[in-house]
C-alpha cells in the first residue's frame, strides 16, 4: 500500500529565512504525481506545488521549490523568503499516474508557522 | 467559474440523527471525490463517484455511510445514525477527467456530533 510520511508535526521559520518541508513515500509504481498542499486556517486545500515522477527536473513556483529524490522516495518542499502568508499546514500527497481515479494519499501534514 | 462548493460549512447532529454533505462540482466536472480529515490528521479518501456511478467505495466504512452523484444535483454524501467519532471536516474536490487533469478541492463541511 501507498503511505506518506511527515516526520515533522511542527516547524517554525522567521519570516523572509528559508524552511524545508519533509516528506518521504513508499511504493512499488514508477509512474506517479506527487503534491504539495496548504491548508490555512480558513481549511480551503490550496495546491502549491506538484511534481511528475517521470521528470527529474525539480519544480518550482515562484517561492516555492521541491527536491524530489526518486531513489530515495524523497520529496521535500522549500519556501524561499518565507511571508506571514505561508503560515498553514502543508501536506504532502502522493496519486498513481493514469490510475482510473484521482485518488490522493495525504501525509498527517507539517503546521508552518512565521515569526515576524 | 465559481469552484467546487460545499454545504453546509458546519454541521451540528446530535448521537443518532442522519447528516446529509452537499457538493456542487466546479462547471463541467463529472468526477467527484469525497475526503475525510479527523482532527490534526491528513485528509483520507473515501470515495469516487462520476454521473450515476460510484467507481471507487474503498475508503468508505461498511456501515451508515453512502454518498450518490445523481444525474442532475449535487453529489450528496450522507450518514446516518452518526456517532461522535463522525466528528470530522469532510472535503469534496472535482475533476474534468479521470487522469491527466488537477482535482480542484471544496472549503470542505465540519461536523460536529453532539
């Protein structure tokens, strides 16, 4: 089965310092997508980021990069100068390319918070 | 293009009554998702419906849940005899296809069992 993992409950970043997010994942397809998703207080799930498993570049959305380590299964988020906006959760997801359903899998998710 | 919307946002049921979850897909979407996300816990599929059909139930527990895409209306995912362990925020989120395209999420219903 398909699991993902947030080993981090918790971070804290000044605001306009970098943070990493962490995720990891385990499972036996080649083909997948992986998401980066924030959930601010107001709980609209607000996609950030994704990434194909088939491309080895890493993506990147203005502020906001990943490093995807498909060996590894590793797959972090980087929020470059960090604005009191980011504060929220972030979930890491995981969905089978081409499977018949939009099926995601959430990781238990990483409470960001910014320090002014 | 008003997106994917829910209701209500909050739900109170007392030990026993049925809750009814609205979701209207965004314009042009005919795959629903249904999610559930307990207290400081990640969201976990429940369910996958399109027009009439419900493709994927692996999520949904055996008892007291079932969840309907009619023809025309919303998808309506429905509880009965809730117990306070239903006490979750439930999300819908809508696809135009089944593969390729982004899933576009509901703010989501928080119910509450009393």
């Amino acid at each position: 089965a398909q699991t993902v993992t947030q080993s981090q409950p918790e971070m804290s970043v000044q605001e306009a310092e970098t943070v990493t997010l962490s995720c990891t994942y385990d499972t036996s397809e080649s083909d997948y997508y992986l998401f980066w998703y924030k959930q601010p207080p107001s709980r609209q799930m607000i996609l950030v980021i994704r990434q194909e498993a088939y491309k080895q570049q890493n993506a990147t959305e203005n502020r906001f990069s990943v490093n995807f380590q498909k060996a590894a299964k590793s797959f972090s988020l980087k929020i470059s100068d960090s604005q009191l906006g980011d504060a929220a959760m972030y979930f890491c997801a995981y969905r089978v390319q081409g499977q018949g359903a939009q099926k995601l899998v959430f990781g238990q998710g990483t409470r960001l918070t910014i320090n002014p | 293009n008003a997106g994917v919307m829910q209701n209500p946002r909050h739900l109170v049921r007392r030990r026993g009554q049925e809750a009814r979850l609205r979701c209207s897909p965004m314009k042009g979407h005919s795959h629903v998702y249904w999610y559930r996300q307990l207290p400081e816990e990640g969201l976990k599929f429940m369910v996958y419906l399109q027009k009439e059909n419900i493709i994927d139930e692996s999520g949904m527990p055996k008892e007291r849940f079932s969840a309907e895409f009619p023809k025309e209306g919303p998808s309506i995912l429905r509880i009965q005899q809730v117990v306070r362990g239903d006490s979750a925020a439930y999300f819908c989120a809508s696809s135009l296809d089944r593969v390729n395209t982004e899933a576009f999420f509901g703010q989501g219903t928080r119910l509450t069992v009393v």
